[in-house]
C-alpha cells in the first residue's frame, strides 16, 4: 500500500511540476506604453492664439488612437510616419482659448493593448 502511494505521489509532483514550468499567459505579455517626446512649443513658454504644436509618438504607438485635448477642447492633428522612430503629431491650438494656462493633454493607445499619455502645459497669450 505505502508503495501504491509513493507512485501517486511521484505522479502528481511530475504533473505540478510541468505545468509551472510554462508560467500564467499573463506574464508572457509584456506592456510597453506609447511614449510622447519633442514637445513643441517647449513647456510653459507663452504662444500666441491659434498656434501650431507637434510632438513625437513612439513606433509602438498606433496612430488613428492619438487624441490630444487642449483644456478639453478635441484638436484635429496630423499624423506623419518618421522612419522607425515614430510619428510626428502636429495641431493647432483652438482660437477660442486666449490669456490662460492650458495643458495640451495626449492619450493612445499602443501594442499588447497598452494604453498612454501625456502632455504638456504652455501659456496662451492674450
């Protein structure tokens, strides 16, 4: 009998013992976040109305999900390929926005559904 339970016991800490070995699929997928750099104009600088901005989104970054608000205001942007290091995302700030600090908010999303954001504050002149 002790023998009989020996071989159940051996069976079961082969059959544990495989199934760890190939980890939870959750781990396999790993998250990298669109990242957003070069910001144009640079932060807190003080822009005239209705003034362009850019800024680059990483290559892992899918570019019909980049939505940028400007004091919750949504802005039409144009999207641009540059080689393997991203896009160029350009916009202009809207007109009705004068004489107040605004942050030019960004989001999107990237691969392994990853979500990002940023941004930037600047200064509307007047």
């Amino acid at each position: 009998m002790k023998q009989h339970n020996c071989l159940w016991f051996f069976v079961l800490m082969m059959v544990t013992s495989t199934s760890w070995a190939y980890g939870s699929s959750s781990s396999s997928k790993a998250c990298a976040k669109p990242e957003f750099t070069n910001f144009v104009p640079a932060e807190k600088t003080e822009v005239a109305v209705g003034s362009a901005f850019s800024f680059i989104a990483s290559a892992n970054t899918f570019p019909n999900t980049i939505k940028v608000t400007i004091k919750g205001l949504p802005t039409t942007l144009k999207v641009n390929p540059r080689n393997e290091d991203g896009y160029l995302v350009s916009g202009t700030i809207p007109s009705s926005l004068k004489g107040i600090y605004a942050r030019i908010a960004i989001t999107a999303d990237g691969q392994n559904n990853c979500k990002g954001d940023g941004g930037w504050l600047v200064k509307i002149a007047e």
